[in-house]
C-alpha cells in the first residue's frame, strides 16, 4: 500500500483573515498583524510584501515598522482566526475521512491506499482542493504531497504562495538535497548555527557524510539529522492530536505593578481561555499564571484544582489566587509587570451534565453558554464582564 499524504498550508492566513474581515484592506500590499509598532508587541503574520523587508512572525512590532515603514498594522480577535479555520477544516473533511489540523492554518490528509481511486498522481486532487478552500472559505493555501509528513509539507514551503508541488516516493532525498538544513524539522536558528561553524548548511552535505563521523561532530542528535537529511518522516497520521494545553499572554504597553490592572487583564485572558477549552469540549485540572518582570525575569504559578473545569469563574479564580501569591515577587523585587499569561494544562475530555450539580453552577452554565452563543455570532468582544467595559465620558 502506498502511504501518501496531502499537506495544506493557508498563505499569510493571519493576514488575509483580517482583510476579510476589513475590505480596506484588501489593496494594501505591506500589512503586519501584530502588536502597536510603538509598543512593546510581536509580528505575528505579515502579508508577501511586507516579508520581502525582512518582515517575519516573532519580530518585535518596532523592529517590523523600522524595516517596512510604509506597513499597515491590523490585530483582531483570536476568534476570528478559529472560525476561518474551522471553515477550511470542513472542506479538507470532505476530500479525506482522515484530518489532522496540526494549527490554525495547516493540516494534514491522508490520501494513503488510494492506489487505485488516484493510480498517477494526487496533483488533480490538490488543484480541486486548492479551488475549493478558495470558494468557500475566502482563502488561497499552498499544497505539498508526500510520502511522508515531512516530505508533504516541505513541498508545501517549496510551493508558497498558492502553488501544489508533489514528490513521489523513491524523489525524498533528491529533493531534500537542494535544501539547507534549516528547513529541516528539528533545524531551529540554533541548532542551524550550531551546523554552520561545523561547516554543515546544506543537506546534500550531511547525505554526503557517514553517520560515525557525524555522531563524533554531533553526538547523539547525529542519528535523527541523519534520517531528515535523507528524506525520512512520519507515516502514520493519527486521528486526534491531543491538545497539552490552552493558553494566552499579553505583553503591556508599559510596565505596571498595579494589581488591580492586573486582575482586569486576568478576567479578559482567562476568559478567553475557558472560551478555547468549551469550543474543543476539553476541561482543565491545572491553572498556570505567567508574569514576566520588565527585566525579563519570569515567575510561573500553578494551581491544580479538586475537578476540572471549563468555567470562566474558576479558571479566574484560580488565577487570581495565584496573582497574589506572585505579586508579592513583583514588590519584593521592585519591578514592573510587562507580561501575563494564564494557561490551562492537565486537560481532559469535558465531563458530561451532573444530575446532583449545585443550582448555582447549574446557572452559571447556563449562562456560559448563553454568552458563547453570542460570541460565537458576534465576536468575542460582543459580551463582555462589566468590569471589562469603559464607562461613557
């Protein structure tokens, strides 16, 4: 049986989301999403045009606006994002019975055993998909289709934007040889660094060099370099990634040591978390807060709860209780606060409807769900707690 699979890569999704969203946007040809380029944010997508500067997810939004001046600088609601790509999920759903979204803005198909049904070539079937995520979804996407994961979505990089490329099985380490290394899984700016002052930064170079003299370079990571470098990946596509965990941070404008501040950026993160946590029906047993001091000195809090819980209020509560033991660092050390971050790890499948809950949490669900389906309807920003909206001038 020939294993084949499809990997469908969204172009610039962040950014063509938000054009969407804003068709003013649509003519502007250096867009940024990310944080205000005064501030203290990061990019976290940026249009074709914008890339051709040095622009690049991760970047600080100051260094993004020094390189491109001329760029256009948009953020919306993580929502947003999770909508559009359960809109392309469903038509990748209709090509495979097998899908796995690896994030927002990729997935992988399995196209394995279909010999017969496609005996040449998947091509045809990556044009039709391509079209079709166009049509009903709004977004252009790149597809690669290989032998293995890797191998299907390096094809995909190869393609960018809006192209299909396919390497069949017995074409992986020729292909792969044309590559530098730092395109390689596993090949982080490091590690590639590390590569480079021992005199490696193409592929073709490890497929040239014996695995014993690597090893004594290399050490024990000689033997997965290895394997990459000769076009060897995954080939077993698993139904369900399990999610670890659920998180957000903010990085504010300026440093702060009011707590009070605090806890309103706490309500509004932790209820984007529990949001996160019903919408993929998975509750959380452990609480983590995050502060990062302006000096860059990060305190992390945990809190593991007597049940887990997909809830607003106890994901807050958590929370809160965890600020205050944490905060004491911030005075004691005498800095400001320029991050937060709440995260729910130790997840499980929801738990079903409890027959003998206490009719307080009873209506707190209830109420829950009233305002997802607002949200899921309106956006995010549609319901928000009192405390979180400004009072009129």
């Amino acid at each position: 049986m020939t294993t084949r699979f499809l990997h469908v890569d969204l172009d610039a999704f962040f950014v063509e989301v938000c054009r969407q969203l804003r068709p003013e946007l649509r003519a502007v040809d250096l867009l940024v999403v990310g944080g205000d380029p005064k501030g203290r944010g990061v990019v976290q997508s940026a249009s074709y045009g914008a890339r051709a500067f040095g622009v690049r997810a991760g970047m600080a939004s100051a260094e993004a606006a020094r390189r491109c001046p001329g760029a256009v600088f948009v953020r919306t609601a993580f929502d947003d994002y999770r909508r559009a790509s359960r809109a392309v999920r469903q038509v990748l759903q209709e090509f495979s019975p097998l899908v796995v979204m690896a994030s927002l803005d990729e997935g992988y198909l399995d196209f394995s055993g279909t010999d017969r049904l496609h005996p040449v070539s998947l091509l045809p079937v990556a044009e039709r998909l391509r079209d079709r995520v166009r049509d009903e979804a709004g977004l252009d996407c790149s597809i690669g289709i290989g032998p293995n994961r890797m191998i299907a979505k390096l094809a995909s990089d190869a393609a960018k934007p809006r192209g299909l490329m396919e390497v069949r099985e017995g074409w992986e380490e020729g292909f792969v040889a044309g590559l530098p290394l730092k395109a390689l899984p596993g090949v982080g700016p490091r590690t590639a660094s590390r590569l480079e002052s021992l005199g490696l930064t193409e592929v073709w170079q490890v497929q040239a060099r014996p695995i014993a003299e690597l090893e004594r370079i290399l050490g024990p990571d000689a033997k997965a370099l290895k394997r990459r470098a000769h076009g060897h990946g995954g080939r077993v596509l698993r139904a369900r990634q399990e999610t670890k965990s659920v998180s957000r941070e903010t990085t504010l404008e300026k440093d702060t040591a009011d707590p009070a501040k605090l806890e309103r950026i706490l309500l509004r993160l932790s209820a984007h978390v529990a949001s996160q946590l019903r919408g993929e029906g998975l509750a959380a047993r452990t609480v983590t807060l995050k502060l990062r001091h302006g000096d860059f000195v990060t305190i992390t809090r945990s809190l593991t709860l007597p049940a887990a819980t997909d809830l607003d209020a106890d994901i807050l509560g958590a929370a809160r209780g965890l600020l205050r033991t944490a905060f004491e660092e911030v005075r004691r050390r005498g800095r400001g606060v320029r991050l937060v971050g709440v995260a729910a790890t130790n997840l499980v499948e929801a738990p079903g409807a409890d027959l003998f809950e206490a009719p307080e949490r009873t209506k707190l669900r209830q109420l829950t769900s009233a305002v997802d389906r607002v949200r899921e309807r309106f956006g995010f920003d549609a319901a928000q707690p009192g405390s979180l909206v400004k009072k009129p001038k």
